[in-house]
C-alpha cells in the first residue's frame, strides 16, 4: 500500500512540475517579447486590407431581388394574423393574455418585444421604398457595367 501512495505522490509532483514549468515559459516568453518590443522600435504594419475604391453597386444590384424578397417576407410575417409566428397580432394577443392572467414580469418583456417588433414595420417599409428607386436606378446603369436587376 505504501508503495503506492509514494507513485502517485510523485506523478502529482511531476504533473506539478510540468505544469509549472509550462506556465514560468510562457511568461518568459510574453515578457520577453514585451521588453524586445519596447527595446527596437519598429515600423508600423503594413495594412494588408484595401480600402474600398467604389461603393458597392455592381453588389448590389445583384442582391437586390434577393434582398427585396427578404424584405417583403419579413413584411408578411409581421403584418400577418395571429395564427402567423412572428405577427405584431400574435405577439399583442400574447401580451394581452398574459395581462389577464395577472403575470406582469412576462407582460412587460412582451411589450417590450411588441414596441422594437412594431418599430420594425416602418424601418421595413422604407427600405422597400429606397430598394425601388434603387431598382430603377440600377436599370439606368445596365450599360456601365452594372447589371440591370430582373
């Protein structure tokens, strides 16, 4: 029995060690990078990312059905009845019940959940609009170089 108690204090001992020894190298290593980045100054990184050159258009017109599409589904869901998920109708049929079950910790996250829900609809609605005259703008540009969206 007691030669077992002195193995595994000794694998203890050695796990202690490594351990130790592993977190004294890596200090050593971040202090010394630290004292050789404060010793010899050195230029600023080069800057590997480019910084645009245009504002996207050609991208955009492109995703523009795409975009519309989501945009317009979004609009459905919210605008929707109550038997739709998502619906302002269901979420206010929601709070209400909670309301008249007296549960005013859950009435007040619904409501909070309704007011950013309904402030969605027009934030969507205007990004609809600005995405038709962006439609026909990008009709305008078929011929220089941009794609005209279907």
């Amino acid at each position: 029995m007691q030669t077992t108690r002195t193995t595994r204090s000794v694998r203890g001992t050695r796990t202690a060690v490594t351990v130790a020894a592993a977190v004294a190298a890596a200090l050593l290593t971040v202090g010394g990078t630290a004292a050789a980045d404060t010793a010899t100054p050195q230029a600023a990184p080069s800057k590997t990312a480019k910084a645009p050159t245009g504002d996207g258009a050609r991208a955009l017109c492109k995703r523009l059905p795409k975009t519309e599409a989501r945009i317009d589904r979004a609009l459905r869901r919210l605008n929707g009845p109550a038997t739709v998920r998502g619906s302002v109708a269901r979420l206010q049929r929601r709070v209400d019940n909670a309301a008249a079950k007296g549960h005013t910790a859950v009435e007040t996250y619904l409501k909070d959940k309704l007011t950013f829900r309904t402030s969605l609809v027009p934030t969507l609605n205007r990004r609809s609009a600005d995405l038709a005259t962006v439609r026909t703008w990008c009709g305008t540009q078929a011929a220089g170089g941009a794609k005209a969206a279907k």
